[in-house]
C-alpha cells in the first residue's frame, strides 16, 4: 500500500499529455556517458572490506506498417506463439553485446508494443521534466559519493570501472549502512541483465541487519501514480532484489559472463584503472583479477529484505509524497519476466497493453502507426480526469 507522510491525501491520476514522454524515455537505450567511479568518502572501510575479500576468494501481433516489418531482417518461427514470420530477435539486434537493462524490462512490462515502436523507429528526446529527475538523483548520489571521471581505453576498462564501484558501494553498506547508484549484472531467465540501484540501506531487522533496496520516483505533480505505474516500479525493484540475491548467493558464472559480452579476462587494464585498485586495496593487471574482487566482495554481503521499498517525491521541492512499501512476489516476478524474455528472444509478436489501459494510447508517440487504434473506444478515456500527473522519471544509465 501506498503510504502517505502526512495526514494530507493526495489524488491518484493518470498521466499528462507532455509528460507521458517521461515514460517514454524510458524506453530508450541509454547513450555512453562518459565512465566515472564513486570514491566512498570513508576511504577506511574500502581498505578494511578488501582485506576481508581476500580471506575468502569466489493480439496486436501484427506490424500496421510494411516498412517496419522490412527494416530488419525476417526469420522465421516454429513457436505456437508466433505467425508464419517474425522479425529478428530484438535481443539479438539491440543487446546482443550489452544485455538487457531494467529498464528494458519495465518498458516492455509497460507497453511491449511501444518498445517494439521504440527499437525500430527511435527513442523520444529528452523533456526539461526529466532533465530535472536525472539532476535530482545525481544530487541523491552526490550526498553518498563523490564521483570522479576516469579515462578509459577498452571495453573491459568500462566493465572494470562498473565492478569497482560495485566493490566501493559494497564497502560504503556494511560500514555506514547506506549506498547509492549500485551498478548491479545478473543472469536471469537465461539472459544477461544489468541494472543500477538507487539505494540500499543496512537496518537492523530482528537483530539482523539485511539490505533494503530503495528506489526513489520524482513527479512533476503533487499526485501519487496510478496503478500501472506503481506496478511498474514494484517489478524494477524486483528486478534489482533478484539481481543482488544471485550476487550475494555466488551465482555469478564469470566465464558466461566473459564470452557473452567478448570480454578478455586476461587483458591488461589501462595504467589509470590499475592505478586506482593499486590506490583502493585491490590492485588488479587484469578484468580478471578485478571481477575476483567484485566476486569476493558479493560474498560478504547478506541478501536483501524481501519487502521493498518506492518513495514518491516531488519534483519541485523534493517533498515525500508517499512510500509504497511492498513483498517481493517470486512467482509474479518470474512471470513477468517470462513474458518480457519471450518477445525480446523473438519467440512471439509484439502484444498491446490491455484493453483496461489503453489510455496510455492517448499519450504515446506512436499511436496513429498501432494497430490498436483500429478499435479504441470509451475505455481508453482516463476516469474522470482532465489533468494526468507525470510517470517517474527515469534516473539512470544502464546501459553504456
């Protein structure tokens, strides 16, 4: 349930026009930022953790356009699920040497149709709204850690930067019992998934202290969201308890790893990377050596709450509207995600949003190409609103 901090009562609403963009631009495939690492600014608890480390080594199935259909390239299908001809698995296209992010999955959970629009025609561009949230969690990070630019060389240079700030996030958690920005890499359902976190605490639970991970929505609009969305935002953070339980449980299969993202585990880091693990405790020649670390590091660290946690502020002023404090559900979850791998592996066609949420037709970019508009009536009308607060914003890159 969606708990209010204060007696007053919001009302929940659906989205506005403009700011239904925000949702869209989650859908987007992040662009490359510039690689940066997140000093702990308790540089004592980096050095006592790796110590510790090194003691323990580890029906709208169909295009409504031809050209879209012809703009790549078709294969065919024995699944039941499928017509005689789909195209190309997305996966395989989009993420085949990056993985699928948590956003990816959320964007399709939301509208797999809009994600299919997405990936062959474009991503919509940024809104000064979400220009604004991006701001408002890097002012959330800058409170935790300092993040500082590092040059990079390689591919693997990039994958050393994420696992180092993994192993610092680590650090900073179970020394001061809070961290933000952890980027986090799993495989779930036979996929590679990557995903940053925007917060974990350390409370004591029944004498026992065990991660809550957090992550916080900024709205432009004094409203708490609509269900759709909050539904939305529960499956990210499951996403996320997923990825850290298989971390934390030594299930990281580092040899998959390396050959599904064409990774040499023996390639010598750049001389800025090795410097900074020289500086850090942990000085690593290779991506090898570092993911050691990073392995190590995981396995010091108890798996998380199994009740999560949204936080709605808004934007203007970054007041708590509202905290949706949930259960993680593993059957829900594996479903959900089931469903999400099916279309991204090509397995079946593109599916609408239900007919109970076709207002989010109304908003979307690619409304008048959808098949779906063929049969839109009086139930893609939003209730009884004439204003739509906005969606969550996005707050990270996930994919570099």
């Amino acid at each position: 349930m969606i708990r209010s901090p204060s007696t007053a009562k919001f009302p929940v609403e659906i989205i506005t026009d403009e700011e239904m963009s925000l949702i869209e631009a989650a859908l987007s495939s992040a662009a490359a930022a510039p690689p940066s690492i997140l000093f702990d600014r308790n540089y004592r608890s980096i050095t006592s953790i790796t110590r510790l480390a090194k003691r323990r080594l580890s029906g709208c199935t169909e295009l409504g356009n031809s050209d879209i259909e012809d703009s790549g390239r078709v294969v065919g299908s024995n699944s039941p699920k499928s017509k005689s001809r789909v195209l190309e698995s997305f996966l395989h296209r989009f993420r085949r040497r990056r993985g699928l992010s948590v956003t990816d999955i959320t964007s399709t959970e939301w509208c797999e149709k809009q994600m299919e629009f997405f990936l062959l025609l474009g991503r919509p561009k940024s809104t000064e709204a979400m220009k604004a949230g991006s701001a408002r969690h890097m002012q959330l990070e800058e409170e935790v850690v300092k993040r500082v630019k590092i040059d990079v060389e390689s591919i693997e240079d990039m994958w050393a930067v994420k696992f180092m700030n993994f192993i610092w996030g680590a650090n900073q958690l179970l020394f001061e019992g809070l961290t933000r920005e952890l980027p986090v890499v799993g495989f779930v359902e036979g996929v590679w998934m990557v995903g940053v976190i925007d917060e974990i605490r350390m409370p004591l639970v029944e004498s026992e202290r065990m991660p809550l991970l957090v992550d916080t929505k900024t709205r432009v609009r004094a409203t708490l969201p609509a269900e759709p969305q909050r539904r939305n935002g529960r499956l990210q953070l499951m996403c996320y308890k997923y990825l850290w339980d298989s971390l934390v449980a030594s299930k990281f299969p580092s040899q998959k790893f390396f050959d599904y993202f064409s990774l040499n585990p023996h390639h010598i880091l750049s001389p800025e990377v090795r410097q900074v693990t020289e500086k850090s405790g942990f000085p690593s020649e290779t991506l090898d050596d570092l993911v050691r670390y990073f392995q190590n590091s995981s396995c010091l660290l108890p798996r998380a709450q199994d009740q999560l946690l949204l936080r709605y502020e808004l934007q203007e002023d970054q007041s708590l509207l509202g905290e949706d404090q949930f259960d993680y559900e593993p059957e829900w979850f594996e479903s959900q995600i089931k469903s999400c791998i099916e279309f991204w592996q090509g397995e079946r066609e593109a599916i609408c949003t239900p007919t109970e949420e076709r207002w989010k037709c109304k908003f979307c970019k690619f409304s008048s190409r959808c098949p779906a508009n063929s049969n839109m009536d009086d139930s893609t009308t939003p209730p009884e609103n004439k204003d739509f607060p906005s969606p969550e914003i996005p707050s990270k890159n996930e994919l570099s």
